[in-house]
C-alpha cells in the first residue's frame, strides 16, 4: 500500500511536449505521468521518438544540431524544459545510460569517481568510499575490486555498461534515464544489467526506452507505447499488455507473440535517426585523415 | 600479352619512376649538402663549429654557435608565443564555436597559411618592430632580465622575429588540434555532458586527453615550420652577430646567415662549404621533427580509422 | 573558481585569442592594402624600373617582377605537375601504396614538404654550379620544381585516397586495367581536387623568396632567356623594401599588393573549386 502511495506523489509530468529534427516531426504532443520509483518502460518500434524524448529530459537534446522541442517536462515543480532551466543542476538530477556503453578513455576508479570530482568533490578518500559503493550497486565491485586503475575499456562490454551505470547514478541522481540499456548486450550481461535495474527502483525513478517487448514485460511497472511519434497507450503495465485497449497496441504487442521470436536480449536496435548528432558527420572525421593547413580542402 | 596489358604494365612502371625518384630527392638534396659540406666538416674541428662563437669566415672562424642560440631562442619565442594562443583558438573553434563561425574562421586561417613569407616580412617591418621599439623603450629601464636594453633599440630583435614566426605558425598548430579535438566521438562527449559536466569540464578532462597527442605532432610541425623559415625572420630580426641576452637585442639565425652571405660564399675558402653545412644542419633538424610529428599523426589517423 | 565561472574566464580567453590570430590576418591585409594602394598605378603595372639599377629612382613600374613571377611560377608548376600527377597516382593501393616501403616513400616526401624552401635554395646552387647555369630563370624554375613536387604530391594524394574503393573495384570487376580504372574513372572523381593542388603549389612558387634567392638572381628587365637572371615578385619587395627612397620604396610595396592578391585569388579559386570537389564525390 504504502509502495503505491508514494509512486503515486509527485510524478514527473510530460505536457505537450513535442519534438523536431528540422522540419520533421518526431515525437507529437505527448502527454504522460511517470510515477516515481517505479520502472517505467517506453516501448515502440526502433526510431520513432523515444531516444527523444529521454534526450529532452536531460537537454542532451540542447547539442543535436537542427533539433527543437516544446512542451514542458515538470520534475518537482520545474520544467526541465525551460529556457531559464539550470541544466547542469538537471543533468545532475537526470541520469542517462546511453545505448553503447561508453566509458570515458579513463580507469575505472576515475570513470565513475569522473562525476563527484566534477561537482567538485576532491578528497581521496571520500572518492575511494563513493567509488565503491557504487561499483557495489551495479553489481560491479567483485569483478574490478582489483583493477580499479586499469583503463575502462579494457572492460567487458557487459561490464563496461555496468560501469556506466555505476557512473550514471554516482552522481546522486533522482531519475534515472535508460536508452536500450541492453540491446548492445549479450544475453548474461543482459540480465546482469536488468537485475541491478530491479534492485535500483527502490532508490530511484526509472525511464526505460525499450523495443523488446519481453524486457519490458519483465522489468516495467509502468508502460508507455509510442508509435511514430505518438502516445498511444499508457498505464500499469499488466493492464497494458494483457487488456491492451487501443487496436495499435494490440497489434504490436500481439506481433511480437505472433511472429515468435525469442526475446532479443541481444539484439542490436536498427539504425536511429536519432542517434545522429551534427558532429559525427563531419566528413573529415569519417575519412579519418588529418589535413594540413594550405593543403586542406576547404569546409 | 594485349595491348591494354603492355599500356598499363608501362604506365604503372613509368608511375612508379616518378614517385620513386620524388621521394629519393630527399637523399639526394641531403646527400649533395653533406658532399659539399664534407670540407668544412672535415677541415674544422666539430667544437670549434657548435661552440666557437666568432663567426668570421676571412679569417677561419666558422663558430656556428651564435646562428644556433639566435634560431633556437626566436624559435622558442615563437612558440611561447603561438602555442598558447593556437590551442585556445582551436579549442574555441572545435568546441564552442557555431558552425557559421567556423565556416568563416576556418577559411581565414587556411588564407594566412598561404600567406608568403616576404609579405609577413613586411608587416613585421611597418609594424611589429616599432611596436617593439617602444615597448623596448618602456621595458627596458625597468631592468627585468631578459627585457634589458640599451638606450635606443631599433626594434628589430629576437621579439619581433618571434612575433612574426608565430603568426605563421597559427594555422599549422590551430588546423591540426581542430582537427583531433573534433574527432572525439559524440558519445564520450555525451556521457560526460549527460553527467552535468560543463563543456569546459569535459574538453579539460576528456577531450584535451584524447587530443593530446595530436596537438603535440601540431606543435612539434609547427616548431619545425618556425625553425626552418628564413624571408619573414631575416628582414626583423637585425642579423648581427652576438648571442642575443634580452628579446630586445638582435639575432642572426641560421636561414638569416646562409641568405646573406650567399653572395660571398665562393670568394673565401671553405665558406660556401661551411655555409652549405647550415643548411644541412638545417634540413637535418626539420627532418627529425618531421619524422617524428608523422610519426604520431599515423598513429593517430590509424585510431580514427578503426575508431 | 566554481565550475561556471571557470568556463566563462576559459572562454574569454579563447574568443581573445581566436580574436588575436583572426587579427593578424586582418592586420597583415591592412597593412599591405594601406601601403601598396597608394602607389597602384598602370606605370607601375606596366613598366619596368628605369634608370638602370633596380634600386634606381627613375620611375616606372614592377612589371619586371610580375612577369618574372609568372615565368618562373608557369614553368616550375608545369614540370611539377608532369611529375607529380604519375607519382601521386602511383602511391595508390593498385600501384606502390601497397608495397613495403610505400611507407617509407611516403615519409620521404613529408619530409620534403617540411624541408625549407632556402635548403632547396642551397641545393639548387650546388645543382647549377655542378651544370655551369648561372642565377637565372632556368635556375629559378629548377629549384621551385623541385619545392613544388612534394607539396603537389601531398595535396593530390590527400585528395585521390578519398575516393572510395567501391568506386575502383567496380572498374576493376569489369575487367578494366589499372590504367583504364585510373584514367577513365579516377581522374573524374579527383579532377578538381587535383587543380586545387597545383593552384596550391603555385601560390608557393610564386609567393617564396628564399630558393629563388639564390638561384634566380634578379634584374630591371623583363625575362629575355633562359640563362639570365629574372626579377620576382618576393625579391621585389625584399630588395627595394629597405631602400631609403620613398619611389623604390613604392614599388616594394606594390609588389607585395600584387602578390597578396594573387594569392587570395588562388585561395578563393581553391575554396570554390573544393566545394564542386565536395559536391561531386561519391561517398
């Protein structure tokens, strides 16, 4: 009872929030309540807004180059969307575990110590106590205990995500945003990864953007559906995905049943629109070549 | 064999003469300096050459040392100079600027890459040195070492050549550190922005890390371009020969020494011989540092390929 | 310093820095706009220096100069490019880019084009006094050649890597020889990046000093022959520059006029031929 009483204060509240890479429309007026220390799960087929949407809650979205919103994000009686909005205090608050684990090109230790040291914790041993707990509650600690100063990448992708975990919520976030978490995963790692997530929602408020409906079966209390920008259904997730009350929704879910497939804990979601920012497109990057000034080939 | 065969077996051949040959210019010029610089080499002793500081070729002083500290110190003048200034410019630019600005610097910054020396030369001339001069004049009494100068300073002087050196080292070090800085992946930007960081944070704690080699092969490029270069110092710098003590005094660098006495070479013994030694000494230094900048810059362009 | 006010002092710092470099470019225009303009005139444009020494104060003009340049930056830019197309092509994966020392020959003509152009000038002397030429055009043009080829080679071969492979495996698939995928396919794609290469090396070859230095002497007329000295622009300036009459003067600082503009011209007409260049490749 009282599970449910809280979860039920203080959602975070979506209002009309849209979003636009140029002149297309990505994600249309969409209006949810997400309840607090819940998993919440935002299900839908690839490229069709939900990346999105998390971006805008973190502003991530602030460094896509083209890209516009509206609407409002409210979290504790601010809009995360504002223009006077403190974004650094909202990244804080907000946490984003990205699809590909990407550890910064730095040890463990100073991956995950990477975010108290920016909000300016300095002391050595606080950092080596927060370090520790963290790496404890992504289910990291045993496997690195030794190697803390080694480089991140020399990680395990599996590990390496758990890092980012473990560096994602080191910060003290309140929310905690997941965009396919696993889908760059092998099965083990998979469920590592979703049994920490399990462990996490006592503390946190989870966002989980998933196309693997069996994922979210396992892990949501809360469901979302968005399809081609657009919020179809939402609501508790056994109400969602055994009485499914729009036709679109029933359709994709019963598809995933009907088409068989084993659950894709592996799988790698296809290619996103979204996960195209403006600098990777930097055409001499692609190239890979270093051009030297007076040979260089104009922009 | 067809005739299509015979073409492109022959064009491949004659192909490959060009490039060979190109590339074996480098042993060549290296080979025909060392040649004609054997004489010298051999007549004078190597310390009276590096150490001796009388450069007085009538009477067979050929003490290179003077020329050496003279290039060395405008050299690292040029550098304390344009590091600073190229590396905060090409972080702006990688970083923070829009993509309208950038496509209005960067254009710019390949224009005054292009820029022939004499021209810098003569803006150095009309410009930097009197700029010099006077803050010779309000420097100087203070008596700060290595800002010390006599009563009238003319402005052409160690500073000056630097001054200029280091305008024509911007784009080198700029266009290379853009480079690599921009080459950071968006998703390590991300994560560490997703994590509150601010930008700053980020280029200081990730993107200057990973860039760091780079911009040392722009550095070490840029060190070699100041080296080597002789119009623009030449007409700044004085050429007299003493060992500069203050940036205010005037220097004779080696590409300053070989270009004004190439007219006298022939008529004193041993003095085309010994200028011809400068300029090998010259080629050799520009060479290791080249070498070496390459050397990184493959690495580097080894990781953004498999990146 | 808290984190925000520290990026905010990191910025200004960059913006007066970018401001710094952005202005010496300026200042350099300014300056040589300020002084050369003044003293632009057709006489100047059209006529050689009378009086008989360069440094004489008789009038006329730096067409001695202008058309030195231009003879001595035409034909070191022709040889080079006759040289330097084959071997830049040549350093491609079907041809030598595989081989084992395409490494090192690579390295060889980087270090080349980081050699100075007054070492080229000092070989070029041994060259001539070893052939019996005088400073003269001939002796100017071999030494700027001999500058241009590597930078040529470079600038061409950044561009010719671009092309991607699939391009020349659908040639090659076809049955088509190296020549034929090259000449026919290849050249397309690179055309305009090859002529930004030698728009490249011509600036340089008209625009360095040090190697004509000594290797192309310098005189009041216009380019009679091969074996006599030439008058260039840089020697030009440099020369009359420092000439304690304001008309001598005048013509060193239209040559530097003359010649900043003819390397912004190249510099635009590279940039514009860049942008079709970026147009037209396939990626």
């Amino acid at each position: 009872m009282t599970h449910d009483a809280t979860a039920a204060v203080n959602p975070i509240r979506i209002k009309d929030v849209s979003g636009f890479y140029g002149p297309s429309r990505v994600l249309d007026s969409i209006n949810l309540e997400i309840p607090r220390n819940r998993i919440t799960a935002i299900i839908g087929p690839s490229g069709c807004g939900k990346s999105t949407l998390l971006k805008c809650f973190n502003r991530l979205i602030d460094l896509v180059e083209g890209a516009s919103y509206s609407g409002q994000i409210i979290v504790d009686g601010v809009d995360v969307l504002g223009k006077d909005a403190d974004v650094l205090e909202i990244r804080r608050k907000i946490g984003l575990i990205a699809q590909k684990p990407t550890p910064l090109p730095l040890s463990i230790f100073d991956n995950v110590a990477y975010g108290p040291r920016i909000y300016g914790q300095k002391d050595r041993a606080e950092l080596e106590k927060i370090v520790r707990h963290y790496l404890e509650v992504a289910g990291l600690w045993e496997e690195v205990k030794d190697r803390l100063k080694t480089p991140a990448i020399n990680l395990s992708i599996g590990q390496q995500q758990r890092l980012c975990l473990a560096r994602g919520i080191a910060v003290d976030p309140e929310i905690l945003l997941c965009d396919e978490p696993t889908s760059a995963l092998d099965p083990v790692s998979s469920q590592h990864f979703e049994e920490q997530l399990k462990l996490l929602k006592e503390k946190y408020t989870i966002v989980i953007v998933t196309h693997n409906i069996h994922q979210a079966m396992r892990l949501a209390d809360y469901v979302a559906y968005i399809y081609l920008g657009e919020l179809i259904e939402s609501g508790p997730a056994a109400e969602v995905f055994e009485n499914p009350k729009d036709e679109r929704t029933k359709a994709y879910i019963k598809g995933v049943f009907l088409n068989d497939l084993p659950p894709e804990a592996g799988e790698r979601s296809g290619s996103n629109p979204e996960d195209f920012g403006g600098r990777d497109e930097d055409p001499d990057v692609q190239h890979g070549r270093i051009l030297v000034p007076g040979l260089s080939e104009g922009d | 064999m067809p005739a299509r065969k015979v073409i492109d077996r022959i064009t491949g051949n004659v192909m490959a003469v060009a490039a060979i040959g190109s590339a074996s210019l480098l042993i060549v010029v290296a080979g025909a300096l060392s040649v004609r610089s054997a004489p010298f080499l051999l007549t004078v002793p190597v310390t009276d050459i590096f150490l001796g500081s009388t450069w007085m070729p009538d009477e067979g002083h050929f003490g290179l040392l003077v020329p050496i500290v003279g290039t060395l110190l405008v050299t690292a003048i040029a550098m304390a100079v344009a590091v600073p200034l190229s590396i905060l410019s090409a972080i702006y630019l990688a970083e923070y600027a829009t993509e309208r600005v950038r496509a209005k610097v960067l254009p710019l910054i390949d224009l005054l890459a292009g820029i022939p020396p004499v021209i810098f030369g003569v803006v150095g001339v009309l410009v930097v040195v009197p700029a010099v001069a006077s803050l010779a004049a309000t420097l100087g009494p203070l008596g700060i070492p290595f800002f010390g100068t006599t009563d009238y300073n003319t402005g052409f002087s160690v500073l000056a050549g630097g001054i200029v050196l280091a305008t024509m080292v911007f784009p080198i070090i700029i266009s290379i550190s853009e480079q690599v800085l921009r080459a950071v992946p968006a998703e390590i930007r991300e994560a560490s922005l997703g994590l509150g960081a601010t930008r700053w944070q980020t280029i200081k704690h990730v993107g200057l890390r990973m860039a760091f080699p780079g911009m040392g092969a722009a550095i070490i490029l840029g060190f070699a371009r100041a080296f080597g270069e002789t119009m623009a110092v030449l007409m700044v710098v004085g050429n007299v020969a003493t060992i500069p003590s203050s940036v205010f005094d005037p220097a004779y660098p080696l590409p300053a020494l070989i270009a004004n006495n190439y007219g006298e070479m022939m008529s004193i013994p041993l003095y085309d011989s010994a200028l011809l030694f400068a300029a090998l000494l010259l080629m050799l230094v520009v060479l290791a540092f080249t070498v070496l900048a390459r050397l990184i810059l493959v690495r580097i362009e080894r990781g953004m390929a498999h990146g | 310093m808290d984190r925000v006010t520290e990026e905010r002092a990191m910025k200004g710092l960059m913006i007066a820095a970018l401001t710094i470099v952005v202005g010496s470019l300026i200042a350099i225009i300014g300056v040589v706009v300020w002084k050369g303009l003044p003293s632009l005139s057709i006489e100047m444009l059209t006529e050689t220096p009378r009086g008989g020494y360069y440094t004489s104060t008789g009038g006329g003009g730096i067409l001695n100069a202008i058309v030195g340049s231009l003879y001595l930056a035409f034909g070191s830019t022709l040889i080079a490019l006759v040289i330097s197309v084959p071997a830049a092509f040549a350093l491609q994966d079907e041809y030598l880019g595989r081989t084992r020392y395409a490494g090192r020959l690579r390295l060889a003509l980087d270090v080349l084009w980081g050699t100075p152009s007054i070492v080229y000038g000092a070989f070029g002397f041994i060259v001539m006094l070893y052939l019996g030429i005088r400073a003269s055009l001939l002796g100017g043009i071999i030494v700027l050649t001999l500058l241009q080829i590597p930078i040529m080679i470079r600038a061409m071969e950044e561009v010719i890597r671009m092309v991607p492979r699939e391009i020349k495996e659908a040639s090659a698939v076809l049955g088509a020889t190296r020549w034929e995928t090259t000449t026919r396919v290849v050249v397309h794609q690179v055309a305009p990046g090859i002529i930004t290469a030698v728009l490249l090396a011509f600036g340089r070859g008209i625009g360095d000093a040090a190697s004509v230095l000594f290797t192309a002497g310098y005189t009041d007329s216009l380019p009679g022959s091969l074996f006599e000295p030439v008058a260039s622009l840089p020697l030009a300036v440099f020369f009359q520059l420092g000439m304690p009459y304001p008309e001598v003067q005048a013509r060193a600082y239209t040559a530097a006029l003359i010649l900043l503009v003819i390397v912004l011209l190249l510099s635009l007409a590279s940039r514009a031929l860049a942008k079709r260049f970026r147009k037209n490749i396939l990626r």
